[in-house]
C-alpha cells in the first residue's frame, strides 16, 4: 500500500510540475511576442511616417499602445 500512495504523490507532484512548466513556457512566449511587437513597432515610428493606426494594426498593438510608445520616443526613452 506505501508504494501505491508514494507512486501516486509522485505523479500528483509531477502533473503540477509539468502544468507549470507548461504556463510559464506560455507566459515566456507571449511576452516574446509582445516584446517583439513593440520592438517592431518603435522601429516603424522612428523609421516611417505611418500612421498609428496602421502601426497598431501592423504589429498587433492597439493605438493607445502605438501612441503611448510614440511618446517615449519622441521623449528619448526608447
């Protein structure tokens, strides 16, 4: 009975161990994606006259987003 209980806690630890690796795999490549987008996007700002919606609509951003990374450019934050 003790290897049963012991063989289950240990797959009970290595589900929740592999749940999590599996979120924050997400987590990490979502933030990849949003990091690149705003990468993308201050290179348009800086290197085009595009407008920010077209930007936003370009890099998957929202204008807000667009404008607000705009302002940190022109701010010499970014």
């Amino acid at each position: 009975m003790k290897y049963k209980e012991s063989w289950k806690e240990y797959n009970d630890f290595r589900n929740v161990m592999d749940f999590a690796k599996t979120k924050a795999e997400e987590k990490g490549l979502e933030k990849g994606k949003m990091e690149q987008a705003q990468y993308t996007a201050v290179y348009l700002i800086k290197n085009t006259a595009m407008p920010n919606n077209e930007i936003g609509v370009a890099v998957n951003l929202s204008e807000e987003q667009i404008v607000e990374l705009r302002q940190q450019v022109l701010q010499g934050l970014l």
